[in-house]
C-alpha cells in the first residue's frame, strides 16, 4: 500500500510578508527554492496553496520562517483574509 504524498498549505500573505523583509525579488526568491516565479507569484497571491516537502523547506530555509510560521492556520476562515496584491 502507497503512503499519500505529504504536502504542505501555505499562507501566500506569509510568504510575501517574509520575502518582502528578506528583500528578494519574486525571481530571487524562486531561484533560492527551486521553484518558477510564476508559482511564486500563485503562492503569494493564493491562488495555490500546496507545496511540495523539498521546495517547502527549502522555501522556509530562505525565508528564515520556523516549523509552523509559513502555513495556513486552519482555523482562519478564507474568507476575510486580504488578497496580496
């Protein structure tokens, strides 16, 4: 039997918060993390939310974000958070 694929949810607020303080540009930012600008952008927009486990702790690593600071609380209803724009 195969074990499910681990992903983690993210806050796209966080992680545009976070990488506005650590001064990177969305391309430095994706070239740090393995990962496109685009899906940096859908990330921090909120139009994705899942990540995969390498490219998540690879983006915490940059970031410089602990354990838990990067995901989405799920008790937070979506509804009333602001779109980053």
């Amino acid at each position: 039997m195969q074990e499910p694929v681990t992903t983690f949810e993210v806050n796209g607020q966080v992680i545009w918060a976070k990488r506005m303080k650590a001064g990177l540009s969305v391309g430095e930012l994706a070239a740090q993390t393995g990962i496109s600008d685009s899906y940096v952008r859908k990330l921090e927009r909120g139009l994705r939310k899942h990540m995969g486990p390498g490219p998540y702790l690879r983006m915490r690593t940059v970031l410089r974000a602990n354990a838990t600071e990067l995901l989405l609380d799920p008790t937070e209803d979506p509804g009333i958070r602001e779109e980053v724009k």
